[in-house]
C-alpha cells in the first residue's frame, strides 16, 4: 500500500508507505552516518500529521546531517537517527517499524 504525506518534511521526501521488514536492515547507508535502506522514519515536527514510512535510497540520500544515538531523548534503549532534510532538523529514523512507531506515539503523548 502506498500512501504520500502531503505536509512536513516526509512530504519532501515523498516517502511510500509499504509493509514491514522483518529484522534489522541492510547496513547500506547506515556506513555514512544515515539510516540504512529499509529503515522507517517520519517528521518529529509534524508528530500530529506524520506516519512511520520504509524509506528507500531516494529518500535516504535528501537527509543530510544525520547523528546516530542508541537512546531517544526520553531514556528509552530505541536507538534511532536524527537528520535534517535541507534546513529544518526533525527527521527521525529507526531500524524497525515498530521503533519507529513506538517512538512517534511518544512524540505525540510529550507534544513535541
């Protein structure tokens, strides 16, 4: 299923929306500091209009800046990439689908 994000910066992308990956994905970009292809990721200055979308090598060459952590802001062990899509900071990226909803919803739940 595909699905285009008409605001924030996964609109810039123009990400897809496809099913999950199973496992942790291919270390592809993740070499230069990225999130690798087949991460999820979505706009944490839009966490009200955004969604957690695979992203693809297309999308993953726009980020730019990007610093990996293995902890999220809130203390929790969900290790994710912060980058910047041309100058707005905001875009988080995290090896699974499932990290990268978890961390969304919490986005939403603190209102940032």
């Amino acid at each position: 299923m595909k699905s285009m994000i008409a605001t924030g910066l996964l609109g810039m992308l123009a990400v897809s929306n496809a099913c999950a990956v199973s496992g942790t994905p291919a270390a592809s970009g993740a070499a230069a500091g990225k999130p690798p292809v087949g991460s999820y990721g979505f706009d944490s200055l839009a966490p009200e209009t955004t969604k957690c979308a695979r992203l693809d090598a297309a999308q993953i060459a726009k980020l730019q800046g990007c610093s990996y952590s293995k902890s999220n802001n809130f203390g929790d062990d969900r290790a994710g990439w912060s980058c910047k899509v041309g100058r707005n900071d905001g875009f988080m990226a995290y090896a699974t689908k499932a990290d990268c909803q978890a961390e969304l919803e919490l986005e939403r739940a603190n209102g940032d």
